[in-house]
C-alpha cells in the first residue's frame, strides 16, 4: 500500500494546485528519521512535489503522506516535541526567561492583556513568557513546583504494580499535589490562559511526554491553563490575544483556525515558517505572499520582524506578524 496520498486540493483556499516549484535535496531531522521508521531510500522524497498555490500563495507538498502515516509521525516516530519540552526546561532553569524576546513587551506596552489563548501547543508561544513576566518567580521556585507537578502526575501511573507500591505511590502523588497547592499560594495568575484544541493528527499531542507526562497536563498544572475544543468556540468567546505559534501547519484546517482566532480575539499573534523549500514532514508552508492574500480578504496584516530583538530571525526563515479584523498597529 502506498503511503502516499493525493493533497491537489490547497489546504487553505481550495484551490487546485497547478504550479509546481523547485524543491531542495538534503535531509533535516525529521526527514531522516521518517525514511529509518518505514525503510525507505531519499529517492522516496523525490514522489513529493512542492506546489504554489496560485490563489492564496501557500507553499504546499503533494502527493504528501496519507492519514495513517501522517497521523504516525506526530504519534509514534517522534511522539515527543522536542523544541516545545525545550522550551520549558529553559523557563524552569533561568531567571527572567524570554521565549519570544521583548514580543510581549511590545505588545502588552499597546494594549492590555487579561485573556489570552494559544492553539494546540502549550510550551511554543508566550505562556510561559507571561508567567513569568507576572511573576519573576525565582529558579529554585520554578524547581520545585516542576518537580512535583511531575511526581503527582507521573505517581498515578500505577496499572500493574503490587498493591504495596500502588499505596506508596498514591501518598507520594497526594504529597506531590499538596506541596503544589502551597507553592502556587506565592503565584499570581493575573492573566486568565486559555489553549484551543482541535485534536489534530499532524500535530504533537497524545504521545507529547516528557518523564511520562503529558505535555497539557503538566500546563494545566503550571499555569492554571483552561482548555478549550474548538468546536465550544462559537465566536462569541472574547480574547485579546491569540498566539499561533509554529501550530497554523499542523493542522488540516489552517483557515478554519485562523478564522477563529480573529473572530475571537481583538488581536492576533502569528509566528510561522515561510520557507519555500518545504520540508517533508510539512503538509503546507506559509508565505510572504500569502500575507498579501489575508490583505485583500479585508484582514489588517502588519509583519512585525524588525521589532524583534532576536539576530538569528533574519536567517531561519521564520516570520512574526499580527493580525486583527479591526486596524490595530503595534
Ligand atoms: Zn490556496
């Protein structure tokens, strides 16, 4: 069976794809680990053409990997978000942690910030940043509070264990919650934290473990982080801010995401790759002519790049820009 699939159809604007693009031959991380997993030679990536939507300008791979596999790569061949775990061991070991440099400031200076939601990744955007910034909490808090968040959640995994260690692993794990309850007493969570989730099989989600925990359990620990389906959205629920960080391609509905966050929220935060060289492990790619595209769908679009400190965005083909329904400049 083929563990490809026709994607001719653009996964934003619907159209058929027509122009096909050069496409580069060298293999990142991802792609090396996919060609072990199912025995395949780096010829197999040459079946993969990259396209150019000629509506909408988003780069997209076709034939690209079907349901099933493509749902296995973001489960089981590499399960865990590397980049996204990262992130937090950062927040945890440093004082006045910056995952996105002064965006924040450079936001929250404009506007006040009291309900702000992300989508489907909790480590990638400006939670932690937030926490935080509302906090300055000390490294040796940070510790501590991320030692028993994992205690208590990793401690209730006792199927198959003796009836001795369950008992002892239950009064650690109550221990654990306790001692969080006491610590998060000295936290302020002035900012009410919302995740968006559509569940999507091209994103990392139900095997994102780190030390056997899930990635959006240990948030809702961390940062009194409330969740939210998609679906329970019916555009009426009124955030300031939403981030979609790296997460508007890990999905099969990108517009339906997009559309929601802008009619949910005063403000939108986009970071996203813009590389036309695709990589394989991507259904689509943003572009800078996409933005061009959101611009004549009446949506205010303003790329805020040069405003942030950060010396390698110049080189790693990553764009920041925000969004609004409403003309809202930062
Ligand atoms: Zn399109």
């Amino acid at each position: 069976m083929s563990l490809l699939s026709n994607y001719i159809d653009c996964a934003y604007c619907n159209k058929k794809l027509t122009k096909i693009i050069k496409n580069r031959t060298n293999l990142n991380f991802y792609e090396k680990i996919i060609l072990k997993d199912y025995d395949l030679k780096k010829e197999f990536f040459k079946k993969i053409k990259s396209y150019e939507c000629q509506k909408c300008f988003m780069i997209q791979n076709n034939p690209w990997f079907n349901k099933d596999v493509s749902a296995n790569i973001y489960s089981n061949v590499y399960g865990q978000h590397h980049r996204s775990w990262q992130n937090l061991i950062d927040f945890i070991n440093t004082d006045y942690f910056k995952n996105h440099k002064n965006l924040y400031e450079l936001i929250s200076k404009k506007f006040k910030i009291k309900n702000y939601a992300e989508f489907n990744s909790p480590f990638m955007g400006l939670f932690l940043d937030i926490f935080d910034r509302e906090n300055s909490l000390k490294v040796s808090l940070k510790k501590n509070l991320s030692k028993n968040i994992v205690t208590y959640l990793s401690s209730r995994q006792v199927a198959g264990k003796n009836n001795k260690i369950k008992k002892l692993w239950m009064a650690n794990s109550n221990k654990a919650l306790k001692k969080i309850k006491i610590l998060k007493k000295k936290i302020n969570y002035d900012i009410n934290k919302f995740l968006v989730l559509d569940h999507s099989d091209i994103a990392w989600g139900i095997n994102d473990n780190y030390k056997s925990v899930n990635s959006i359990s240990y948030a809702k620990e961390l940062l009194n982080l409330k969740t939210i389906n998609i679906d329970e959205l019916k555009n009426n629920f009124k955030f300031d801010l939403f981030g979609l960080f790296l997460t508007l391609d890990h999905t099969h509905n990108p517009r339906k995401i997009l559309n929601m966050a802008l009619q949910n929220s005063k403000l939108v935060i986009v970071k996203c790759h813009i590389n036309r060289n695709i990589n394989k492990q991507h259904l689509f790619s943003l572009s800078e002519k996409f933005l061009n595209y959101l611009k004549k769908q009446r949506i205010f679009v303003q790329i805020i790049n040069d405003r942030i400190e950060d010396k390698k965005l110049t080189n790693t083909h990553h764009l920041y820009f925000i969004c609004s329904k409403k003309k809202f400049l930062i």
